[in-house]
C-alpha cells in the first residue's frame, strides 16, 4: 500500500501548485486581505484532499496505511494553516 501514501503524496503536491500562488500587493490587494486570501488557497486545497480520499473509500486500505494517510493529511493541513499568518 506504500503506493497509496506516494499517489497522496504526489495529489497534495499537485494540490499545492494548482493553488498557491504569489499575492502580488499592487494588485487589488492590500496587507489585511493577504491571511484571507491564503484561507481561499489552503480551503481549496483542503476540498481537493476531501475529494482525493472519497475517492480512495472504495479500495480496500488497511490500518497501516489508513493512519500513516492521516498523518500526512493532518500534518499538511496544519503547516498549510501556519502559513497563513506567516
């Protein structure tokens, strides 16, 4: 199932490139708006993940491989949300 954890892997990292982007300043865009904006972007990829493990309900997972997932997921999300503020 090491397959599994590297097709995650590989979806949170295509994930991350679709959407987070530079906030460019000079466009429409002042320093306030800038944590909201990075809430769209980690928000979008959250559902992205959401999406990735609905699809993955219907194979046959083990334990092993169910936890290390959600390892990964929580430990993405979680610098994905530190990053805003930063």
């Amino acid at each position: 199932m090491n397959d599994k954890i590297e097709q995650l892997k590989t979806e949170i990292n295509r994930l991350k490139e679709l959407h987070l982007k530079p906030i460019n300043l000079n466009n429409d865009f002042n320093y306030l708006s800038i944590p909201l904006e990075k809430t769209k972007q980690v928000q979008k990829i959250t559902e992205g993940l959401s999406e990735y493990l609905d699809s993955l309900s219907n194979d046959n997972i083990d334990k092993e491989t169910q936890t290390e997932i959600e390892k990964i997921i929580d430990s993405e999300i979680s610098n994905l949300m530190n990053s805003i503020y930063s």
